[in-house]
C-alpha cells in the first residue's frame, strides 16, 4: 500500500500545489492556509511540497499501513481540527 493514497485532507495538498504552481510565494501560500485555519509557516510549506511527492516513492507493509489507517480515523469526530481548503 502507498502511504500518498490515505492522506487526510489532501485537498488542502492540492490547494497548495496549485498555488504553488502559479508561482505564488510560499509566504503568501502560508498566510492564505492560516486564513484557512491551518496555521503555517512558509518553510511548512516548503516542505511539505517537496516531500508530498516522495510519499508514493516507497510501498509500506501492509500491516503498518493498516495502523496508519487505524489511527488516521481517530480524528474524524475532532471538530476542533480545521476543514479543508474547498473551492
């Protein structure tokens, strides 16, 4: 299983990539995620474009994959974490 396909939120990953590829300064990407409720700084976002790629470079066991799985569902019912980015 590939850890890229069971992201929470990507949408706010392709918020991202789309902003980033209309050359759009990370400072301005991080300061329109804050608005967004979800707190960053420009290097966060640096780093997550970067490293969001190399997540479907390597395929994890099966049985960790489902223990990342397991706890990605733990936060489904937290209404204190922010909506994704939608537009």
């Amino acid at each position: 299983m590939f850890l890229k396909k069971h992201i929470v939120r990507v949408e706010n990953m392709k918020v991202m990539q789309a902003l980033n590829s209309a050359h759009i300064d990370h400072k301005v990407i991080a300061m329109f995620m804050s608005c967004e409720g979800i707190p960053m700084q420009a290097r966060d976002v640096s780093v997550l474009l970067n490293h969001y790629d190399a997540l479907g470079n390597t395929k994890l066991p099966a049985k960790k994959m489902q223990s990342l799985i397991a706890a990605k569902y733990f936060d489904h019912e937290d209404e204190t974490l922010p909506c994704p980015a939608a537009y």
